[in-house]
C-alpha cells in the first residue's frame, strides 16, 4: 500500500524503514543496523532482491522505501515492484523517494543541484535547500544537455553520477539506502509532502512497454 491519508507519529527513525534502491549502477538496501550495497550494472533485479533478504532477516519494518527514479528502466521497476510486494506482506506503507532526494539529503545542508546520467546522453537535473539533511525540492527533475545554461541560478552543491559534467571538480556520488530511508521516515512525518509510489517520468519511454505497466526513465 502506498502512503496516503495522515503522516504516521514522529518522529520516526529511519532504521525501523526497510529502505532500497536500484536506480543506478550500484543496488543497496537497509534495515536496522544491516546495510548491504553492491556494483550492478546488469541483474539488478535479483541482486536487490538478495540484498533485501540480507538486511531485513527476522525483522518488520513500519514502512518499505524505494526510489522511484530517475533512473535505471530496469532498476526501478524491480524496486518498485519488490517494495509494493514486500510492503503488502508486511502489512506497511510503501514510500516513494526520488533518486534525486536521496541524492540532496546526503549533503545535510546547503543549495544542492542533483545530476543524474541518462545514460542517453544527457543529464537529470534536480534541486533542492537541503536543511538538517531534509530536502525541500525547489527544482523539479529537467534534462539538462552539455552547453546549455544551468537552471535555477548558483548552486553551491552539485552531486550525483553525473556532477563531473556539470563542474570538473565534482566527486560522482550515488543514492545510498540508508539516505532513502531518511527521506522516507521525513515524508512519512510529514516534514515533506507525499509522492506517488509511481515510477518517475523525465524523458519520453525508449521503449514501449506492455499495456498497463509504465516505463520509469
């Protein structure tokens, strides 16, 4: 079930979220003390799957976290659908998190710019005032194309797989569980407004998919 009605008690600790995330090159997942995280260019699928059981061995969250894009095609669609099925066994809410958000609350504090490989080319570009490691998005997901002019201004932070392209001293970074559930525990109590548990559209889908599912890109 995904998050809908009244923000459940703060606050919330992150741990107790069972938090994944597949929408890069590296899949992660985390519960309680455990974090797993492991390169996964291809297989993602069944690697999050695996990383799943690892951390959440014997426990029951309150809630099950995913990133929701943008991302990966293939890896977003795995956590989604794992976090939907994982939450209804469990009987919990699932929470949607941008890769973008998990991105910015890395930072803990600042004007950060999040920017994602497209892996076509392109970038993904988000931003967010991130304060006390919660993001406030004040720039929706756009593509942004090298040579063209930055939105939104000055950044002071720019982070993401895709930073380098935007400033040469940038350090690539990549969305981490335990950031996901951060996030969630902060949507979850209300401190920032809800998103659908829906995959997250930037481009148009470069691929067509069967009637009645949708393409995360």
């Amino acid at each position: 079930m995904a998050v809908t009605g009244d923000p459940l008690p703060c606050p919330i600790d992150p741990r107790a979220i069972l938090a994944l995330d597949s929408s890069s090159a590296r899949v992660s997942a985390a519960f309680g003390e455990r974090v797993a995280e492991q390169p996964a260019e291809r297989d993602q699928a069944a690697c999050l799957v695996r990383l799943a059981a690892q951390v959440s061995e014997g426990g029951r969250p309150v809630a099950v976290a995913a990133t929701v894009g943008p991302g990966s095609f293939t890896g977003i669609r795995a956590a989604l659908a794992l976090a939907q099925g994982l939450a209804m066994g469990f009987g919990v809410p699932a929470v949607a998190v941008s890769t973008a958000e998990a991105l910015a609350a890395e930072v803990g504090e600042g004007r950060v710019l999040v920017a994602i490989d497209s892996r076509r080319g392109h970038a993904f570009l988000a931003g967010f005032i991130v304060r006390a490691g919660i993001p406030e998005e004040i720039l929706p997901p756009v593509v942004w194309r090298q040579g063209e002019r930055l939105p939104g201004g000055d950044w002071g932070i720019i982070v993401g797989d895709a930073a380098a392209l935007l400033d040469p001293r940038a350090v690539p970074s990549w969305p981490r569980a335990q950031a996901v559930g951060a996030v969630a525990a902060a949507r979850l109590s209300g401190r920032i407004l809800p998103r659908p548990f829906a995959a997250l559209y930037v481009d148009p889908p470069a691929v067509r998919a069967p009637p009645g599912m949708g393409v995360a890109c």
